[in-house]
C-alpha cells in the first residue's frame, strides 16, 4: 500500500488549522507542515499534530513554498491541502480504498475540489486538481500564484474530493498584489497567469482592465482552452458591470469558437433573453443547457447547478411568463426533484398550488 505525506503551507491559520487536521491526520502516513511567518498560535498548533513543522520564509512565491514542503517529504506521495480544506467524513472511507487499490504505477491521482455550496451544504462549484503526486523531483509547483503542477505521468480520476471551508475571510487584495508586483519587476506574465491576473482585476471590479488582460490571452491563440472559455464569461461580467449588454451577450458566443457549448454559459444566454423577454429565446438556451453532458473529467471549473436545476427553473418561469402554467409547473417540479430544498422551488409550488 503507498503511503503518503501530508505537505501544507500555512501563514496565521490558527482558526482553520486544527479543523483541517482533525479531518485527515489519522489517514496520512507524515504531516509536514511549512509555517511562511505566523504570528498567531499557528505553529503551536501544527506541533501537536506532527514534529515535523518548518519555518521558511515568504517570497511572494506560493510555488516556492510548497517545493519547499515536497522536498521535506519521505512518503511515496505528497498530497496538498490549505488549512482551511477538510476531508468530510463521508469521504474517508473512499480515501482508504485509494490507498488500497492504487497501482504502483499512478504518477497523479486527481481529485475533486468543492469550493463553493449550497443552502442544504451541497456543492455548487467544484472542478478537479491534482492532490496526490508522486514524491520525486519531477513534479514540481509552477507558478507564484495559482500554482500548479504541470501534468503528465499517468493520471487517475478519484471520487475523493476535499472540500474548500473557509471561515471569515482572508486578504483579497494579496494575489493581486503579487501579479502587480511581478509586472513592476519586469516578469512577462505566461498565458495562465494572464488569465488569472484579469480573473483578479474582475473580482477588483476594474473592469476594463480586466477586459483588456484577458483580450491580450485570448487573442495570443495560446492557453488552456477551458481557461479561455471561461475568459469569456469573465469579460461578459466585466461588460455587464458597466452597462454593455450587447458585449456582454458577444462575449458569451465568442466562447463557442473554442469548443463546444458549456452549460453555465448557455445559462447566461438564456438570461440574456429571459430579462429582455425574448423568451423563445431563452427556452432555446436554456434547453440546451439541460441537455449538454457533464464533462467532469475536462478540468475547468463547473457550476452542478447549471446542468439541471437552474435551467429547470428558468424553464418554469419562461413558461408562465408565455402563459403556458402546466408546462411551468411540470419544470417546477422537476427542479424540486432535483433540490427539494430550495426555496425558490417551494415558494413555486405554493404558487403553482394557488392557481
């Protein structure tokens, strides 16, 4: 059975680490811990987890602070996790059976990542990274921010997946920070981190720069194309947020000259149409969203939701806006199938009940 080392970067995480811990200590087979500068009970805490804590120091590198943790390693694999990640308990026995049944001969297992849920605690974003890698110098973190660790070697699909729980909030302005920093420095930004830098200028709301990073990807032909379709998305805010809907509406089209439609975008059409009343229209969107597959294994980021419940309800509202109340129902309720929970599908019911 391989065994595993547990490597994680941690900075002031007294609120989230023990919590991280707790989930995972006892199915690992080493904890190494790399404290960049706490100055809370940080390490403290990591000491009673493992004796193996570290201190290095920040760089503005997340890639050179995990390489760091990796090379403390003496397992087979070195699996990452942020503190404020878990390892629900529904997960642990999988987790088990991985290590059983891995074959010797798996460089990457891939697993998913839940960072965003829903009212009933389901996830609602999820998209798969690489968590365990082989301990070698081969693999190895790129990248100051959104590091990654470039694939290749045979890779896996796991079931396990490790959920992001943060509690309160952290720096928003530190990856924007360091992308800035890097271009004062004179570094020529690579595709991947174009296009994060302008996903940072987004969530900055200045919008136009945003825009004018992510043209600068787009039309460089180079890229990932999951990162260039959801570049499209992310210029269809920016256009929305000031005011351009006609841009907004182009920018989501554009997405198709990459690849096949995606669900969440063929769901920002559609309501397009829908808030503009078109609602033909809107029911074409939305339909095909319904019907587009799940591509789980594709690596970009995914939006459950927009596979089945949510063009369900927008279906529903379509529908009674024509007039047409059976067929809203019938979509109601089918959304309810899907998340009976949801208030928006019982405050529909209630109506549908009243008629």
């Amino acid at each position: 059975m391989p065994t595993v080392s547990l490597c994680m970067i941690v900075k002031n995480e007294e609120m989230h680490l023990a919590r991280c811990l707790e989930s995972v200590a006892e199915l690992v087979d080493e904890i190494i811990i790399v404290d960049t500068g706490s100055t809370d009970r940080t390490v403290e805490l990591a000491s009673r987890y493992t004796p193996k804590v570290y201190s290095h120091p920040w760089k503005d590198d997340f890639s050179d602070a995990r390489n760091y943790s990796f090379s403390k390693a003496s397992m087979d694999y070195c699996m990452w996790m942020d503190a404020d990640d878990i390892l629900e308990e529904s997960d642990k026995d999988k987790f088990v059976q991985l290590k059983r049944s891995l074959s010797s001969d798996i460089d990457i297992v891939m697993m998913r990542y839940h960072t965003s849920f829903d009212e009933a605690g389901k996830p609602s974003f999820s998209y798969f990274r690489e968590r365990w890698i082989r301990n070698c110098a081969e693999y190895r973190w790129v990248g100051e921010v959104h590091e990654v660790i470039p694939p290749k070697g045979k890779m896996i699909y796991s079931d396990v997946a490790i959920c992001h729980k943060k509690i309160g909030s952290g720096d928003p302005d530190r990856n924007l920070k360091i992308y800035q920093k890097m271009i004062a420095d004179g570094k020529l930004l690579k595709p991947r981190q174009q296009y994060y830098y302008g996903r940072e200028l987004f969530y900055h709301k200045r919008f136009e720069e945003a825009i004018a990073v992510l043209e600068g990807f787009l039309l460089s032909g180079e890229g990932w194309v999951e990162n260039k379709i959801e570049a499209c998305s992310i210029c269809a805010n920016c256009y929305n947020q000031m005011g351009q809907e006609q841009s907004a509406l182009l920018s989501l089209l554009r997405s198709m000259s990459f690849d096949l439609p995606r669900a969440e975008l063929c769901c920002e059409i559609g309501k397009y149409f829908l808030e503009h009343g078109m609602y033909q229209n809107a029911i074409y969107w939305y339909e095909t969203a319904l019907n587009l597959p799940k591509n789980e294994y594709s690596g970009g980021f995914m939006l459950p939701d927009c596979y089945d419940y949510i063009p369900l309800m927008q279906l529903c509202v379509c529908y009674d806006r024509l007039g047409d109340s059976e067929k809203a129902k019938d979509y109601n309720d089918k959304a309810g199938a899907c998340k009976p929970y949801s208030q928006a599908y019982l405050y529909n019911k209630r109506y549908f009940d009243h008629l």
